[in-house]
C-alpha cells in the first residue's frame, strides 16, 4: 500500500518551492498526499524562522500531534526547513517524539532519512554547518541547492511556476535569520535555471517567477564571463510558450539601470517590483544594517518609476525595531504616504536569538506599541492601495488566469461558469465570473469596481459580427 504524506508549509515562496521538491521526491518513493494529517502515516512541517509566531505555531501543532504519535508510534514526524537548522536538536528536547529534523540544504535526503526511520535506526538529524564552522567554501558545500525534480500537482497552479536561482543571503541585515538559516549567497549556473524553465514551459507553464533572498544580486560568473540577473531575464525571454517572468525579492542596493532597463524592454518582464525598504529613518535604516539611507532609497525608487513606466512597486517594512521613537516611525509612515507602493507587508519587529540585533540592541518597543504602529502603517498604506487601484476602472487589462476564487471553492462551485481569480501583469489580482476551460489563459478582462486588494472586472466579448469576405 501506499505510504500517506501530509505536509504543511509555513513561510516564504522558497519554503512552497522546497516543500514542492520533497514532494516530488517522495511521489517518486512511492508515497501519495493526503489533506489531513489523521489520514497520514508521515507527517511532515516546513518551517519559518522569520519570526517568533511563526516558530510558535509549529511547536504547538507538532504538541497536538503527541497524542497522536502514542497511539501510534508507526507514525513518522519530521521537521524540515529554516526551523530545523536553526534550532536542530533543541527541537528534540522539545518534541521528543519527532523522528526527523531536516535543514533546507539536506533536503534532497528526506526519502533516505524517512527509510532509516522507518527502519528503526532512530532519530534523524540532519543539518548545515554554522556560518562560522568552517572555511566559506566549507559553509557552502554544506548547504547543497536542490533543484533536480518537478511535480507539477504541487505548483501554486499548473500555469505558474517558482525557479530559484539563487540560496542564502550575505546581506546580514540585523534583524535577519535568514543568513545563518539558509547558508552563504550562491548563484546558480544560467544554463541550469534555463532547462528548468523550458521543462517548465514544455508543460504548459504560462509564468515563471525567480527566486531569491536576494534576487538582484544574482551573479554567476564562468570562463571570464558574468551573468547578471538583467543577462539571465534577456536568456528566459526567448523561450516558448513563458508569457510571463517575475522576480522577487530585490534588495534597494542592487537595484541596477541594466536590470529596469531589462524589465522595461522585455515584454514579458512584469512591471512589478518587490523592493523592501524596511524602515524610514536613517539611524534605524543603519541599525538594521540595511547599508543605504532614505535618500538614497527615494533616488532608487524615482528611477524605477522614471525607467519603468506603470511600473508597480511593492515594499516589507518591520514596525517597532529596537529603539524606534515616534519620530522615527512618523518617518517610516511619511516614506509610505510618498512611495505610492502597490501594497506593503509589513511586520511587528520579532527579536530572533543569533542575530547581530538580538546581541546588540534591547527590543525595548511594547507590543501594544508595535500593534498600533503596524496598524496605522496599514491604513495609510491601504487607502493608498485603494486610490491607485481606482483608475483601473473602466481599462482593459491582461489577465493570466490562476483558478476559481477563494469563495467560489468556499461554495463548492462545480459548474462551468464560475467566479475565477488571476492576475494582471503587473501583479494586481482580478476576480470576474467566467468559464472553467478559461482557466490558465491570458484574457482580456475590463474592469467595473476596484478596492484596495482588488480589481473586478468582466470578460471582454470579442465582436462576433458577420464576417466580411472581400471579393477580390
Ligand atoms: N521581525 C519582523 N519581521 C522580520 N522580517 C525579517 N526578519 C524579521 C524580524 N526579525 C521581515 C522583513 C522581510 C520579510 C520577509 O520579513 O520585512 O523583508
Ligand atoms: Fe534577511 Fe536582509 Fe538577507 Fe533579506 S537581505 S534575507 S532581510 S538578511
């Protein structure tokens, strides 16, 4: 019989594009998916470090699977990812019954380690080195890329596909786990992202989106010759069958004329643009090791929207940083009100154990605090949402659409005509009632209404006249 696997993914698009990996490693071992962990013989979680709630929620769900594993020993419970790195054995001591603790550069030996398991040869443990355990190249031996399979069952749709192209992060912005979780920054070779992409597009994937902590640092150099992200965009733009190519995360820095002349002149490049500023004021910019000033962000920012026309730009900020006053935050809000970002995540400051912020800085700002801030970043945010998404109505826009929307699967709608999402090129998301076989194409969609998430919109009639045959 088949093995029965459930998994569950917290965090960012790395953490789905891992967890779609394992998976289609697994499939290939022999295990098919279930949607609850009851039906399931192994249970996996891919975890977040990002922050504290992140981490607390894992801990407790994998509290409520105690029971669970006493009735049943046979079953397997595995932690993989960000989580497991950081906290390694610790995760042991918490949850003695866990049988399998996984980080993200030892993921292409899930199956193995789940066989030893089974096997009866224990507790598996299975990480990468410490930033500081060794030699760099030591460091990024330990944590391995893992690319190799595709399941296209685990894509966010089978039209829409993640591509990482590159690991880790060298930034060390202060408040960050992610350097010492997901290892040294490592680009990966051109030609390898681009036989992903055209075994991608072979089967029917309309849009790609790269991947990377830091995607526009990209740099991969060979026989004297570097690729940059701009060069890779150029490469990926002649393959068949891609309409679409997105990227994200970018970081401020690195944010060069050659890249946004790149998404300016590539028609499939989408004019959107995932570009974190963080905070507003300078002395907390720097606290946070960002390595750039406001002005310097606002210079970046003014070339995106000079270069690249309509372009929607898109930003994370962290509330409630240690030592944030109010001053300092009535900057962050006025850089919000200024930017005109498409829309804005934004964070309460989470101290995390093994950064530079946690050892240098007290997380002196009260929660209550923190909640208002974020709060009010919102609204100011949100009506700025709302007010650029207004001119849409009445325009034509090009929609690659994903599925049924969230309530028509909430309605368990099975006829052919129902409510669908997708997106517009520039990553605003549009609902419209139409026709299942509409499903994955690229359609010409006008919109009605708009708020601050999304746009409304019906499906433009092509004119179905007579024809008209000329009798020359
Ligand atoms: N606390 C709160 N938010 C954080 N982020 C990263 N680290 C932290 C932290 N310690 C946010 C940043 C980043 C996003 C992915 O998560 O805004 O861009
Ligand atoms: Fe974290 Fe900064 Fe790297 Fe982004 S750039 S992953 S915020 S350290």
């Amino acid at each position: 019989m088949a093995k029965r696997l459930y998994i569950e993914t917290v965090g960012c698009q790395m953490n789905m594009l891992d967890s779609e990996l394992v998976v289609a490693s697994l499939r290939k071992a022999g295990y098919e998916v279930v949607d609850k962990p009851a039906k399931a013989d192994t249970i996996l979680f891919n975890t977040c470090s990002v922050r504290q709630h992140a981490e607390d929620k894992i801990y407790s769900a994998l509290g409520r699977l105690k029971h669970a594993k006493q009735h049943n020993p046979d079953k397997i419970i595995g932690v993989l990812g960000c989580m497991a790195q950081k906290d390694q054995r610790l995760i042991f001591e918490r949850a003695p019954f866990v049988d399998l603790v996984v980080g993200p550069g030892q993921l292409h030996q899930v199956p193995e380690l789940l066989e030893k398991v089974a096997a009866g040869e224990g507790q598996q443990l299975e990480v990468s080195l410490d930033r500081k355990a060794g030699t760099r190249a030591e460091i990024e031996e330990s944590f391995e890329s893992y690319d190799p399979l595709r399941d296209p069952q685990m894509r966010p749709t089978p039209y829409q596909a993640f591509v990482r192209i590159m690991i880790g992060c060298d930034k060390f912005c202060t408040y960050c786990i992610v350097p010492s979780v997901r290892g040294p920054e490592q680009s990966r070779p051109p030609e390898h992202i681009e036989a992903e992409a055209r075994q991608l597009a072979a089967e029917g994937c309309r849009e790609i989106t790269l991947l990377g902590q830091t995607v526009n640092s990209y740099k991969h150099g060979a026989n004297g010759h570097t690729t940059r992200l701009s060069d890779l965009l150029c490469r990926l733009h002649d393959i068949e069958g891609i309409a679409r190519l997105k990227f994200v995360t970018n970081f401020p820095k690195d944010m060069t004329d050659d890249l946004l002349e790149a998404v300016r002149d590539l028609p499939k490049c989408s004019p959107y643009l995932h570009v974190p500023a963080q905070s507003g004021p300078n002395d907390v910019l720097a606290r946070m090791k960002r390595g750039y000033t406001v002005e310097e962000y606002r210079e970046m920012l003014a070339r995106i929207y000079a270069t690249v026309p309509g372009a929607a730009v898109t930003s994370d900020f962290i509330v409630g940083f240690c030592g944030e006053t109010d001053e300092d935050f009535e900057a962050t809000a006025q850089l919000v009100r200024e930017s005109r970002f498409k829309n804005s995540f934004i964070f309460k400051y989470s101290e995390r154990p093994g950064t530079k912020g946690a050892s240098l800085y007290a997380d002196d700002i009260p929660e209550d605090v923190k909640r208002r801030r974020n709060n009010e970043l919102l609204a100011i945010q949100n009506e700025i949402s709302e007010a650029d998404n207004q001119p849409f109505v009445g325009r034509e826009v090009e929609v690659l659409v994903e599925g049924p929307s969230k309530a028509s699967q909430k309605h368990g709608d099975d006829g052919p005509v129902l409510q669908l999402v997708g997106r517009t090129h520039c990553d605003r998301i549009v609902v419209f009632t139409g026709n299942r076989r509409q499903i994955g194409q690229l359609l010409p969609i006008t919109i009605v209404e708009a708020n601050a998430f999304t746009l409304f919109g019906s499906v433009v009639t092509q004119h179905a006249g007579p024809e008209v045959y000329s009798l020359g």
